[in-house]
C-alpha cells in the first residue's frame, strides 16, 4: 500500500481542485450538500491519490477549468458538486 502524502499538502490541493472545478465547498456546506466528514474523506482520497504529484503543476497550469482532471481522485465528487450548485442557480433564476 502507497504511504498517504502530508496532510496539509493535500487540503490544500483538494481546496484548489474544487476551487479550480467551479466548486465553492463554503456553499455547499453551508447549503448541508457537504459534510466535514466528507471534507475529511475528500483530503483523505488525495492524499492516496497516485496522481498527487502532478496535480500542484496542473493547477498552476488550470487555475479555472471546466471540470476537475479525471486523474483526480475526486473528480466526480467535485463534478457532482458543481452539477448540483449549477441547478440550485438556475432554480434561482426561474424563481427570480
């Protein structure tokens, strides 16, 4: 089994994926979409992730993107999120 990469490291580039994805996790938590705990396993998934160490050069290269990179271990899980945060706008707008 792969040793998990540092702990701050990976918040961090988790942080910055769904940042860079379109994915404001602030909201979703806030909004009950997005537990601490799934927060937790979020960093926990990226710091066992195999691609880890290409991921701060993607960043830098795709500081916005349209989706996170399917390497990422969390690629769906942002996708979901950011899916989920689109449609609560456009329900928004609707009612505007």
């Amino acid at each position: 089994m792969k040793p998990l990469g540092p702990q701050r490291d990976h918040y961090w580039l988790a942080l910055s994926m769904a940042k860079a994805a379109g994915v404001d996790l602030q909201a979703a938590i806030d909004e009950g979409r997005f537990s601490q705990t799934k927060w937790a396993e979020t960093v926990h998934r990226c710091r066992g992730c195999d691609w880890g160490g290409d991921c701060p050069h993607w960043l830098h290269e795709n500081p916005e993107a349209e989706a996170a990179p399917e390497n990422c271990v969390n690629a769906k899980l942002f996708a979901a999120l950011k899916a989920t945060q689109e449609t609560g706008r456009l329900s928004e707008q609707k009612q505007s």
